[in-house]
C-alpha cells in the first residue's frame, strides 16, 4: 500500500518592503483678510498744562537768588528750554480765571453762610446820622490804614471797634473774606469788585482815590526781541487777572488795536512775574517799584529792556459787602471811617521819611531807598468829589474783562454807592481833590 506524500507546507508570501513615511505637506495657513480701516473720531483736545512757575517769597528775593542768569535763548530771542515753549504753545481758556478766584472761594458759592447775590441786597437812600450805636465792630483789610492811622495819631478818632485787621490785600483773598463774613471792609483797586459782581457777591464802593500817573512799566525778558507795544502781537505776557496789572496788561493791548486773543497770556500771580521773566517762560510781564529798577539793573545787559505806556491803573477803592451796608450801625462806621482813610493817605504823602521807615522799612522788609522809589511812582493821592470819571472808568474796565470771557457783562455803575461820594474829598486839603 502505497503512502500518500505529504503535504507541502504553505510559505507566507514575502512581506513587501514598508515604504518610507511621507511627510505630509501642509499648505501655508491663508491669511485672514484684515478688516478695513475706519477713520477714528478725533478725540476732544485737552486743556494744556502750563507748568508752575516756582514761588518765591517776594518778588526782589528772585532777583538775588537768580543774578543774571538769563534762561538759553533762540536766535529768534525765544526760549529753548521744554517749560517756556510749553507755555508760548499754551492756548488760555479766559474763562478758566475765574478759578484764580480759588476753589476755597468758589466752594462758598453753594455755603449756607456765603453773601447774597448782587442785586438782592436793598440799601436806604441816606446814610444813618449819628454815631455808631456801642458795640459796633468792623474788620477791615488794609495794612496800610491801619499803620497810616496809628502812626499820625488818627486812630483814637475811630468811633467803633476795629475787631481785626486781617492781613490781606490780594482780590481774590478779599472776596472770600466776604464770603466768609470775616472782612467787612478792604482797600483794592478797582477790579475786584468787578469779579465779585460777576460770581454774585454784592458789593459796593464808598470810597475813590485816584491816580495821576502810571504806576507799571512793561519789562521784557533778557534776549527779547520785543521793543516797544507794537511787537505786542503773538508774545507771552504774564496776567494776572484779579490784579491791577490784569488791566493794565487788557488796555495796553487795547490801545495796539488787540485783543487777548492776539497774545498768549500766562496767568499767573504778580508775585511771580519776576522769575517767569527771568526764566524765560514769559515775553513781557508789567512790573511795578522798586522791583522794575533792580530788574533792569541785572538784565539790561543781557538784552532786557522796559516798555513805557500811558496806560493808568487809575483807582484806589475802598469797598465793603453789601450786606454791610444794609445794617445801619455798620453802615454808621464805614461812613465815619472813610474820611479817616483819605486823610491817612494824605498823612503818609506829607511825611515821606517817617511812613517809609513805618511801613516799608520795619513792615514790608525793603530798604529805605526802594520805598522812595515806590512812594515816588505812586504820586499825590487825589479824591474826586465827582465819581462820574471813576464810574467810566470801571465801566470800560468791565468791557473789556467780558469781551476777553474773563466775566460775563457786569454793571459798573451800581457797584458805587453814591451816598458815599462826598466823605472823602471833603476830608482833605484842596490839594488833594479832584472834581
């Protein structure tokens, strides 16, 4: 019997070779399609900054802490430092003075215990007669009345109490002083009843002292080109709004044919003047005795000069709140002190040496020689028995202030109680009156 053969066994078939991986290849990532540019709404521009001018105590310890060491100046004359261009590039919004007024004062808008508006104050045709009833106290804000009476010997005439006297001279401090009810009382020139008028404090004037001649000369920095009035237009002038060079500064330019948009005015307080000047962060700035002569005494050489005006800052005033008025017996004292004030002016005129040494001397800290000089540029006090030129006067003040924004349209002439108008000339000498 045959044996069947076996079976072949069964070969796997070769495994074919593994071909290489293939990378694949990824296509670039297309590119979203950027979305189309819209124009942005311009953004409202911001108020500049106008650096700080640094303060100093007075304005002639800037002079020697500062000896001709004028700022680097263009060949244009104009400053190179960042700070000075700053301030020429500077747009001033002329309503923001009003806030020079200062946020103390302007918070006291809305106190309980602020003034009355102007206008909501109703006054007696006449003055009350007799005197001041006992216990009737007045403060009243003029360092110079109060020394002027002392030193000649008039304060024992004083028929009531003098509760203090604040020291303040500044218009805005004044203002808010009223505000406060802590003065009664004050000496300035004439625009800061103006400003308080406008921000609704009522006020009247019963005194007018006037000025014969000009009291501030426009000094300009070391290496200006500015020459004379007529290279007023696009400078830097420092202003002081609530300031008798505030006015001085608008009717300069008023007689060039300008306006406050014609220039670019810095403000800053009178006491600052001097070393904005020396920096050169202002053009020109008004100064007054004995700091102009000292400036240019330093300065001249190195291209400072002084620019002369006919321009009058021409009232004194004496003025009180309306509310004042209203009592009778306070209303009895500022009646009975008025000619006591014209006649301390006209004490200090006729004793030059002794009110120097009094007030200039042992009070303000300057040396003799410079309070001549400051006696002398304010000249013979005069008192109007008539203040129908003092009323025109504020009134083109008060224009001028409101066509630059600087208040709104203020009345001037109710601003002067005229039951008053008679005291002061009739006080003095022939000398000193005017009609």
């Amino acid at each position: 019997m045959t044996t069947p053969p076996k079976p072949k066994p069964k070969r796997n078939p070769p495994t074919p070779p593994r071909p290489e991986p293939i990378t694949p290849i990824t296509p670039p990532a297309s590119k979203a399609p950027k979305a189309p540019k819209f124009p942005t709404a311009p953004t409202a521009p911001t108020a500049p900054k106008i650096p700080t001018v640094p303060t100093v105590p007075t304005a002639l310890s800037a002079l020697s802490a500062h000896p001709r060491e004028p700022a680097p100046r263009t060949h244009a004359g104009r400053p190179e430092n960042p700070v000075a261009r700053a301030r020429e590039r500077a747009v001033v919004h002329r309503r923001s003075f009003l806030g020079l007024l200062g946020g103390a004062g302007l918070a006291l808008t809305g106190c309980a215990g602020a003034r009355t508006s102007a206008g909501a104050v109703s006054l007696p045709r006449a003055l009350p007669s007799g005197a001041p009833p006992p216990g009737t106290r007045l403060a009243i804000a003029s360092r110079t009345t109060q020394l002027q009476l002392a030193a000649s010997g008039m304060a024992k005439e004083l028929t009531f109490h003098v509760s203090q006297w604040p020291n303040l001279s500044a218009g805005p401090d004044i203002i808010q002083g009223f505000r406060a009810h802590s003065v009664d009382l004050a000496v300035n020139a004439g625009i800061p009843p103006l400003q308080a008028a406008a921000i609704g404090v009522a006020n009247r004037i019963v005194g007018v002292a006037v000025k014969n001649r000009p009291q501030y000369v426009f000094a300009t920095a070391p290496g200006s080109t500015v020459r004379g009035l007529e290279d007023f237009a696009g400078r830097t002038i420092a202003f002081s709004q609530g300031q008798a060079q505030g006015v001085v500064v608008l009717r300069a330019l008023k007689e060039q044919g300008l306006s406050a948009g014609d220039v670019t005015l810095v403000p800053l307080p009178s006491t600052q003047f001097l070393t904005a000047l020396q920096s050169g962060q202002v053009d020109i700035a008004p100064l007054g005795e004995p700091t102009l002569t000292k400036y240019l005494t330093q300065y001249r050489g190195d291209g400072a000069r002084a620019v002369t005006t006919d321009v009058l800052d021409l009232l004194t005033v004496l003025w009180a709140p309306a509310e004042v008025l209203a009592d009778p017996a306070k209303a009895a004292a500022v009646r009975d002190v008025v000619p006591l004030w014209a006649r301390g002016q006209v004490w200090a005129w006729e004793h030059e040496h002794a009110w120097i040494s009094t007030y200039y001397v042992r009070d303000q800290g300057v040396t003799a020689a410079d309070g001549a000089r400051i006696v002398a540029a304010q000249g013979r006090p005069y008192f109007p028995r008539d203040w129908s030129r003092a009323i025109a006067w504020e009134k083109e003040t008060s224009d001028l202030m409101a066509a630059g924004g600087f208040i709104p349209k203020t009345e001037a002439e109710p601003l002067f109680d005229r039951r008053f108008e008679h005291l002061a000339a009739a006080a003095v000498p022939a000398a000193y009156r005017r009609p």
